[in-house]
C-alpha cells in the first residue's frame, strides 16, 4: 500500500487547518493584548518593515515551495526519487538563501530608520533555509508539522505575555516570532531520515525552469499581499493606517486560512492522481473542494460584515477605528482568495498549467498595483483594501472562467448547490445585524452573534436541504457514535 492510499484527506484537511491556523493563531490570539500594549503606531512600524523583508523573501524561496509540495507528492512512492528530489531543493535553497543574504547586507547598510527591526527580520530569510514544511505537504504526513508547532507555538504565546510589557517592547516581540519560527521548523528535520536517503546523483538546477514557472506568480501574488502595505507606509507616511490595515487583513485572513486548507491537502492528491492517470478522481476532488470553499466562504464573509462594528472595539480596543471599514471590505477575501486556491493552487499547479497560472495570477497583479496607484493617495488603507479585493476577485473569475472554457472542468459542477449557500448567508446577515443593534459592545455580545450566526446558516441549510453539508454532518456523527 502506498503512501497516498494510506492518507485521508478528511484527516489531513483537519490536521492542515490546525496547522495554518496554528501559524496565524499566535498572533490572533496576542493581537487584543498587543494592540494595547504595543499601539497601533508600533503595530504599523512592524508590518511595514516585514512588507519590505518579504520581498528579499520571496527571492530565497523562488517558486520552491509549490514547486516542492508538488513534485514530493508525485514521487513519493519511490524513495529514491523523493530523497534526491529532497535533497535537490534543499541545495537549491541554500544557494538562494546565501545570494539573498548578501543583497540584505548591502540593503541593511543602505538604511536609517527602523534598522533594530530589519536587523531582527533577517532571521526570516535564514528561515527558509531551514522550513521544509512543502516536504510533509507533498507526503501528507500532517501530524508531525501540527505537533511541533503546537508545542512551539504555545511557548511563543507565553513569552509574549510575560515579556511584551510596553511600546518600546516591539523589538523584543520581533524577535520571538522571528525565533520560536525557525525552532518550529529545525524541530522538523528530526524526522527527515526516515523518509530520505543520503544524497546521490543530484542536478540542483535540473528544476529551475519549473520553479522559475512557479516564481512569476508567487512575485505578482506577493504585489497584492505585501505592495499594499509598503505603499502604505511610502504614500500616506502613517503608521497608524498601516496598524489598522494589518491587524484587519490579519483577521480576514485568519478567517480565510480555515477554508483555504482544503486546497493545500488536495494539491498533493491531485498531482499523485494526475500523475497516475486518474484524472476523474482528481476531478471529483476539486469538485468537493469547491462544495467545501462556498458552504464555509459565504457565512465566513457574511459573518465579518455583520460583526465588526462590535468586533473591532472589543477585540482590537481603542485606537482602531478605521478597522471597522476594513474588516468588511476585506471579508470579500475569503470567498474569492478560497475559489482562486481551489481553482489555481489545486488545480491548474498540479495538473501542469501553471503557465494559465501565471497569467492570470500577473493580471490581478497589474489590476491591484494600478489601483493602489489611484486609491491610497486619495483614501489612504481604504483604497489598498480595495484594490485587494479587486485584484483576487479578477483572478479567481478568470481562473474558473479558463476551467470552464478549457473544458477541463464542468460550470455546472463548480457551482453546483452554491445558490442555497448565498441564501443561508444572506439570512444569517440581516439576522445578526437585526440582533447585534439589540446588544452592546462587549465580549459576550461577540460570543453571542458568532453562535448566533453559525447556528442560523446551517439551520438553513439544513432546511434547504444541502446535501454536501448532511452528508458531512451524517459522517461526523457516525465518528462519533463509532468512537463512543
């Protein structure tokens, strides 16, 4: 039996959520106590400094992550293909990471203004030397990623709020994300030997053209994920727009993070699939993760316009006021990065169309880049959310428009039950604003409108009769009584 027939994707898609949420939690779970302490001008300084250092990111990874998740997953029945194609990316990594570096170095000399955190931030290009996370991806081995960083990351929750004292503390909290990041993933190489053989025979740029291939979008998806926010700071020079932009893309995205996990567990699974000639189940997968992307994005999306105005005050504090714009704008997010992910990530990537990927994924760059251009002198973080929103919503549209025109997947199947989804989310929304003007502003109102909503989608649901959700609900039920 071989790895992939050994895997369940149900189980993986929890043990990855876990994961990805893992990685954006620590953060969420500090962020009521760091927007407080630190303030939204140090919250600002910080994401504008790490906006920069991802650029110089970006190049240490060039395209090796997806590429890598990829072509682990389509040779991990034979180890020894899987421990030179390893090993092969490993070097690569190390010869970018060391280029890369350099280039910091000159940068780091270049600058005045905010060195301390640049200094610190260069830890997280020494990180991607060391994160072979795309590896477990590609096997499907999720537990031992969420092991590790559960350990690791409940230490970083810790430290930060027995140390993150004051304002002039954000130095001191670089440093712990920075850190316990890179213990995570060194942490990870402890169970390489019993995958991986010793390295034999290796060509590490055999691979370079197809990581280049992967590299292109990563660049145009980095304009829409970071360009924002160092226009941010270079256009407005305010630290407070910045604090609000960060903290409430963080948010939507933590959010987003739940839904986009399905796509990173069915990447692998494709591209094995694919590569066995068993295109049809491949197919059926995708079909399920759209089901899956608009039976969670919707309510997800709903849910946050309903909520800021109470969430904000409650969860950010004082000081955050213009987060109440932005949580609903970014709420958009979630339903179109969720369809671009399915769509792109575990669709056109696996199956060797990276090349429609790049493409469409460079549009929505050039979209989001003319728009930051046009808005954020005139309405500041506002016009960046925006052009976000825009950007990922045109990607998503064309890479589902290529699907369908290509013929290589079905208009009807992709949208198949999607109705009955935006019906239950748009009677959770005038529910929840209906309720939330009936209570204040407080935590347990918070707690209130979540079980609220939650309880009023999938009620609906279930009197619309969503067969993807019963059969889902039927099957976590069998587990349980199983179990019981």
């Amino acid at each position: 039996m071989n790895i992939a027939e050994r895997k369940s994707i149900k189980k993986n898609y929890i043990l990855n959520t876990i994961y990805q949420v893992l990685t954006i939690c620590v953060p969420l779970i500090t962020t009521p106590y760091l927007s407080r302490v630190l303030g939204v001008d140090s919250i600002g300084i910080y994401s504008y400094c790490n906006s920069i250092v991802s650029y110089f990111i970006l190049f240490a990874v060039l395209g090796s992550s997806t590429f890598g998740q990829r072509k682990i997953a389509e040779v991990r029945d034979d180890k020894k293909k899987l421990s030179k194609a390893f090993w092969e990316i490993v070097l690569f990594r190390m010869m970018t990471v060391i280029i890369i570096l350099v280039a910091y170095l000159v940068f780091l000399h270049s600058i005045d203004q905010y060195r301390i955190i640049f200094m610190i931030l260069s830890l997280n290009i020494i990180n991607v030397l060391v994160d072979i996370t795309w590896f477990y991806q590609g096997i499907e081995d999720f537990p031992k990623i969420v092991f590790r960083n559960l350990i690791i990351r409940i230490a970083q929750v810790i430290c930060i709020f027995v140390f993150i004292k004051k304002s002039t503390d954000l130095p001191v909290y670089v440093c712990f994300i920075s850190i316990f990041t890179i213990i995570a993933n060194i942490w990870a190489w402890m169970y390489v030997p019993q995958y991986v053989e010793k390295p034999l025979n290796l060509h590490i740029f055999s691979n370079v053209k197809e990581m280049l291939l992967l590299f292109l979008p990563t660049i145009a998806t980095q304009v829409y994920l970071v360009l924002d926010k160092s226009m941010i700071g270079v256009i407005t020079n305010s630290t407070y727009q910045n604090g609000c932009y960060e903290q409430s893309e963080k948010i939507a995205r933590m959010a987003l993070t739940v839904v986009t996990s399905a796509a990173a567990v069915i990447l692998p699974r494709v591209a094995n699939l694919y590569n066995n000639g068993k295109q049809q189940q491949a197919k059926a997968y995708i079909y399920k993760g759209y089901r899956f992307v608009w039976m969670l994005s919707f309510p997800i999306m709903f849910g946050i316009i309903a909520v800021s105005k109470t969430f904000v005050p409650v969860f950010l504090g004082e000081g955050f006021e213009l987060a109440i714009i932005l949580m609903p704008i970014f709420s958009v997010l979630v339903l179109a990065v969720s369809a671009a992910y399915v769509s792109g990530y575990a669709f056109l990537i696996p199956i060797g169309k990276q090349n429609i990927y790049t493409i469409v994924v460079c549009i929505s760059a050039i979209v989001n880049f003319v728009m930051n251009l046009i808005l954020i002198p005139r309405i500041g973080a506002v016009g960046a959310a925006l052009a976000s929103v825009v950007a990922e919503v045109v990607g998503a549209v064309l890479q589902i428009f290529y699907c369908c025109v290509s013929g290589e997947l079905e208009f009807k199947n992709i949208f198949l039950s999607v109705w009955k989804y935006i019906i239950s989310g748009i009677i959770m929304l005038v529910s929840l604003l209906l309720i939330q003007e009936q209570l204040g502003q407080s935590v347990v109102s918070l707690i209130i409108l979540i079980v609220c909503g939650s309880l009023i989608y999938f009620s609906s649901l279930m009197v619309l009769r969503d067969s993807f959700f019963i059969e889902n609900l039927h099957s976590i039920i069998c587990i349980k009584k199983k179990k019981n």
